[in-house]
C-alpha cells in the first residue's frame, strides 16, 4: 500500500509542487515554472538512478511542458489545471477493456460472481470520465481554491466512496449466492 501511494505522489508532484508554490506566490508564470522544471528533474533523476520509465511518466512528462508552456504563454492557469483531467479520461479509456479488474479481485469473486465485476469495471471508466469531465469544468472557472478541493477531496473522495460501496455490493452479492447454493 505504501508503495501505491508514493507511486500516486510521485505522478502527481509537478501538479502539487505547482499548487503549493502558486498559493504561495500567487504567481502562475512561477508556478508553471517551477512545475515544468520539477518534472523534468524527476525523469532526470529516475534516469540518473537506472530507475526504469514507464510511457505514463514520459506522458506525464509530456503534458506537463505543453500544457506549462501554453499556460506560460497566456498567464492562464486553467491549462495546468486540466491535466489531471486528461489522466483520468486515459485511465476510463483504459477502463474501457472487457474483464479489466478479473485479474485484480480475490478468487473468490472472480469463481461467483465474474459478471459484477465486469459490469463494475464499466462503473469505474464511467466514474474516471466524469471526474475527469468535473475537473475541466473546475479548472475553467479559474478558481484555484476551488481545484484543490475537487483534485484532492472531491476526486478522490470519490474514488475511496466507489471502492467501499464495491466492496460492501460484491460481499452481499457473494454472501447472498454461497448460502443459496448451501441450501440447494
């Protein structure tokens, strides 16, 4: 779990080393800077390392300098503040896949109920389309305050909610299908 979350920080530091240093300086060209450069001493630094590279981190990369450039460009943050959106728009396309979460669930769930599962990764493509479609509406009113919270409250709120009702759905499922074939 541990490993999970420093994976999480670790994606996500440019988009958190740019909100600290903008609230702190309430200067977006700065900001946008300092975020851009951050990112790239991140790959360098992975590289220096022999830390192997995954496309998502050169993708990350990626949209950090085009979307930092363009914010440059026009002293408009809300491109900075949409790339969270992007992520959460490829991972509901990847979400998209027939079976995705099978391999992630305990045996048991994938022998008694394979078709929730399935149907519960639909769920979660649609969930990551509409955060991602939320944090656009978000970072186009400009408010910065306002992102924040919906990046790291309401998103992963979210995401923590869907996970626990999943659970507690796929459990009563489960329970409810081993004590009718226990009475049959």
């Amino acid at each position: 779990m541990k490993s999970v979350f420093a994976r999480l920080a670790s994606d996500f530091l440019s988009t958190i080393v740019f909100l600290i240093v903008y609230v702190v300086t309430d200067n977006v060209i700065l900001a946008t800077s300092v975020a851009i450069a951050g990112a790239i001493a991140q790959v360098i630094y992975a590289r220096v390392r022999s830390t192997s590279l995954g496309y998502m981190t050169y993708a990350s990369l990626a949209l950090v300098i085009v979307l930092g450039t363009a914010t440059i460009l026009t002293e408009d943050p809300r491109f900075v503040l949409a790339k969270p959106s992007i992520a959460h728009f490829a991972i509901g396309a990847i979400m998209l896949k027939r079976g995705w979460m099978l391999r992630y669930m305990p045996p048991r769930v994938t022998e008694v109920i394979p078709e929730y599962v399935t149907a519960a990764g639909y769920v979660w493509a649609a969930l990551m389309f509409a955060l991602g479609a939320g944090t656009i509406a978000v970072a186009m009113t400009g408010d910065l305050k306002l992102w924040a919270f919906y990046v790291s409250v309401v998103a992963v709120g979210a995401k923590i909610a869907a996970f626990a009702l999943q659970y507690l759905i796929f459990r009563v499922i489960i329970t409810s299908r081993l004590r009718a074939a226990a009475r049959a």
